[in-house]
C-alpha cells in the first residue's frame, strides 16, 4: 500500500447495505474498512461469501463494544472471527489477541482512547511494536488542536523506524490529523459514507477528503490555513476557500481548528521559537471567542483592524503575524446592494463582541446612527462609549420607532451556539424595513424566521461571510478571489448539509 490514502468506513447492518455503501461512496475511497462488529452473525456470514465482489482493498475490524465495536463479543467469538475469515487484505486487531492470533491479512494492532488523550503515547506505541504489527494504530480522543501534538511527533518517529501508521485523533480538535496525517507519512485517514453515517467522532466524508481537502495532494510543503474558533464545527469557511486553492492552482488546504486555549495554541503550534511541531500554517480566520484575545499575540495590525478593535485574520508576512479585519467590508457590502446610502439610517446591533465593533464601525463609516442592544448594558458600556453610540437593554421593553434596520451580532441561532432563539422579540421588529442576521446557517435562523413572519426583507450571514471571505483570499494570495466559484460551493454545501 502506498502513502497518502483514503479509507472508507463502512458500519452497515446488512450484507446489502455494505455493498451499496460501496457503491455509492467507494468511489472516493482507495481501500475499504468493513466493520463486522456492527452486523449479525447471519449477516457476517453472508458478507464474508461477498467479499470476492469488492475490488478495492478490505480492512476488517471486529471490534467488541467496550473497545469502541458496536457489538457485545467474547474473546473466543472474536478468536473464531478471524480463524473463519478469509479475502481480506488487512485485519484490525487489538493488543488483547493481537500476540497469539493467526491472521488471513496483514495485521494492524490498534490502540483507541475513547475517552481522553493518553498521557505516554510514546510509550503505548512501543508496546504495540511488540506484536509485531504490519501497521499501528492510534486512535485518542482530544479536546482540542493542541491535544494532537503527541501524534504529529508519533508519525515522525513512526517514520524514523520505518513503522508503517495510522493516528487519528477523534472529535471536532482533532480534524487537522483527519485532514493532514497522510502528507505527515501516515499510511491513510478513514472517511465516512456521509457525514451523519460516521464510525467515530470527527470523521470527515469520503468525498469532502477526497474532492474538497485534495488529501491525496497533500505533502509536507503543503501550505496549511485554518479557521481558529470554539465551538468550530459549524464553520462553513472550508468549503469556501478549498475550491479557491484548487482552482489557483495553489498547493494550499483550509482546514478547521479548534482551539480553546489560543495562547497555548499559538506558543505550541505557531511561533516558529516555541512551537513543538510545525504544520506549514499559512494563515488563520479567526472567530468567536477569539477576535479580540488574539491581538496581543500578533506583530502587527492593520488600519481596518486598529479601527474595529478586533481580528478576523491572521496574515503570515515575512516571519510576521499580521492582523486583519475583512468583517467590516464583508458586513457593509451586502448591506450597501441594498441601501446605497446608509446615512441617517438608525440601526441597531444586537450583541458587543468581536463581530458587534466591526458592524458598528462599518455603519458609523456610513452615517448611520447606530444603537446596541445587549443583555448586559453595565459591561457594554465601554464599548458604547468607545464607538459612541447608544445601548438598549435586550431585557427592557423594546423602545418605540426602534430602528430602520434590525442586526443581530450575538451567536443567537448558530448551531452550536449559545441557544437556537433570536435575541430579538417579536415588539423589537415594529417599523423595521430589514433584518441581518451574521449567524450563517443553511436553513432560516430564528432571527430570519421571524423577519419572514413579520414580512420583513431579510440578509442571512452567508452574505458577510462571502464577503469578508474574498477579502481574506486577496490578503493571503494577492490574488482577487473568485466570488462566483466561492458562492456556488457553499450553496453545494448548504444543500448537501440540509
Ligand atoms: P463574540 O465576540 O463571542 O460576541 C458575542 C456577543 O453576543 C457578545 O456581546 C455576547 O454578550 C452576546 N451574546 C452571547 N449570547 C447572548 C445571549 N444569549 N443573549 C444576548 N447576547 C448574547 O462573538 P462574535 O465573534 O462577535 O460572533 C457573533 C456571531 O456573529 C456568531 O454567530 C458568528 O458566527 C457571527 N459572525 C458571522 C460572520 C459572517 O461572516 N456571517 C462574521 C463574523 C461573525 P456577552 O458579552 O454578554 O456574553
């Protein structure tokens, strides 16, 4: 088996429901794990007579539940499975039988960690060289970015000895491995059939691997831009900024990262004097928690994010981290298609973080007169005097005439996100002619929802998100970003994703 290769997944409860999981996703995919813990004895049986009819490369796994499978096996069922199977090229086994178990493929011995991130997994990878595996594998679960370090430093050791490995670390912190592994030296990353028919924590599509993340294209030069956030799975921006990347030809990916402790993450995993490992980072977008945290970890900032007071990307410029806000203009463009002139206007701003200063200062730009309603008007206040404008309680009684223009800046309504409500009421939308929601979802947020209740023009956050998107692609490639292209593949997404 050759480096760099996609493997997909498959937990089926049939003989037929496997084989049509092949057929529809194996296409993406160079070889296939089966996974014959998640079927009936009846069914195991019926599948081992088809194996002939599958062409790609076969990785049985029969796993029993308190080692991740999905079935309750003792070790003699087990012990019998893989004296009775035969036509695979690769069996997944565990430490337990891994020493006195005759196998009919190459043996891969397995560690997983469902629950936590090992401390020594030096140590654990010794000890399955012991078995004398063909390939190892390490799986642990992480809680964000950082937690992967261990693994990225095995892959190189792995290489050293010339051990062939796979590592993988599960859950949204552990994507990266999921992504990069295979241009790091691992031998293949699995993928799911679809991206609610998933094997473990965290796995990532066949095709999303194959045709959105290029892994089979991927090398150590690979340029590496992430989008740094928490909670982070929601992120649609890999969806926009890959087919950029592919289509300039650029040997880039964009990739997801969760990251909760963002000094640690940029001490451990980005600055060239401390770092620990070294991925090729080539750029970040920024979200929540983090525009505003971020800014003393930077060398420099632009004007657009002096101003705003808060970062949404991070540029790498000779040797320098440079801070950028493209929210501003990705905030103010859609709103200018619809209101040429936005002076006089009164708009009010639901929410005073990171996202609430760039739609503030983009509007006060314009003339507008600007208010923010936020549930907490004590700790707003510095804000408010700092772009002066006006605060309105979220929790009082709505204001009569409250505004023109009604933009909510608070993850209300985001997947994920602080709660699946609109901080706006119903009383707060009177004699509002338009409703902007940031939060970008596929289908109508509740603030959008409401707005089309109440017959209210409304602008959803894939707008912005294009928006300030093209701009990061202009500052990170020099290149104008081709805004059609970015367009029709997060609609692609957003119709796959409903
Ligand atoms: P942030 O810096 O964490 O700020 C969130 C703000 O929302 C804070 O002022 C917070 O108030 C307020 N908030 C949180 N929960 C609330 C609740 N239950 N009721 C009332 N207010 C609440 O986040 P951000 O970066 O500004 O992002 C805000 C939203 O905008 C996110 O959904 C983000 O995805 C979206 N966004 C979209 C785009 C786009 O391109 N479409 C771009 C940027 C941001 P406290 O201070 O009281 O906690």
């Amino acid at each position: 088996m050759s480096k760099g290769q996609i493997c997909l997944s498959i937990c089926g409860k049939t003989a037929e429901d496997i084989l049509q999981k092949i057929e529809r996703h194996g296409g993406a995919a160079d070889l296939v794990e089966i996974r014959f813990d998640c079927m009936s004895a009846v069914e195991r049986t019926r599948i081992i007579s088809l194996l002939k009819s599958i062409e790609k490369p076969i990785i049985a796994t029969f796993r029993s539940s308190d080692q991740g499978g999905r079935s309750d096996l003792s070790l003699n069922e087990r012990s019998r499975f893989w004296k009775e199977i035969k036509g695979v090229d690769y069996c997944d086994i565990e430490e337990d039988i891994a020493k006195a178990t005759i196998l009919p493929g190459k043996k891969i011995v397995s560690y997983h960690s469902f629950r936590d991130t090992p401390e020594d997994i030096e140590a654990i990878y010794k000890r399955l060289r012991t078995f004398d595996p063909d390939v190892i594998k390490i799986a642990i679960t992480v809680d964000e970015i950082t937690d992967t370090i261990p693994l990225w430093k095995l892959i190189e050791t792995a290489q050293n000895d010339g051990v062939d490995i796979i590592a993988v670390a599960m859950g949204d912190g552990g994507k990266a491995t999921r992504i990069l592994s295979p241009s790091r030296g691992a031998l293949l990353t699995f993928g799911s059939p679809t991206a609610d028919d998933t094997t473990a924590f965290g796995q990532v599509t066949v095709e999303d691997l194959k045709e959105l993340y290029r892994v089979d294209k991927l090398d150590r030069d690979t340029k590496v831009f992430g989008v740094i956030g928490d909670p982070i799975s929601s992120s649609r921006s890999p969806y926009m900024h890959n087919p950029v990347f592919a289509s300039l030809k650029m040997n880039a990916v964009f990739i997801s990262l969760l990251v909760k402790d963002l000094k640690g993450f940029f001490a451990k995993m980005v600055r060239d004097k401390t770092r620990e490992v070294e991925l090729n980072f080539g750029g970040f977008s920024v979200t929540m928690p983090h525009k505003l945290e971020i800014i003393p970890l930077l060398d420099e900032m632009d004007v657009s994010a002096n101003r705003v007071g808060a970062v949404n990307t991070v540029e790498f410029r000779d040797g320098k981290l440079v801070g950028h806000n493209t929210d501003a203009y990705g905030f103010i463009t859609p709103l200018k298609s619809i209101y040429n002139d936005l002076k006089g206007s009164r708009v009010v701003v639901a929410g005073a973080g990171g996202a609430a200063r760039a739609c503030v200062y983009a509007l006060k730009n314009e003339g507008a007169e600007v208010a923010i309603a936020v549930r907490d008007p004590k700790k707003a206040q510095a804000f408010a005097d700092e772009f002066d404008v006006k605060i309105i309680s979220l929790e009082g009684p709505p204001e009569r005439s409250y505004a023109d223009i009604a933009v909510n800046a608070t993850p209300l309504g985001m997947i994920g996100g602080s709660g699946n409500i609109s901080p706006f009421k119903r009383d707060h939308l009177n004699g509002v002619k338009l409703v902007y929601d940031l939060v970008t979802r596929s289908d109508d947020t509740p603030t959008i929802s409401l707005a089309k209740e109440l017959e209210i023009p409304s602008i959803g956050g894939i707008e912005m998100l294009l928006a300030q998107g093209a701009r990061q692609i202009e500052i990170w490639t020099g290149k104008k970003a081709p805004l059609k292209l970015m367009r029709n593949s997060l609609e692609r997404y957003a119709a796959r994703s409903l």
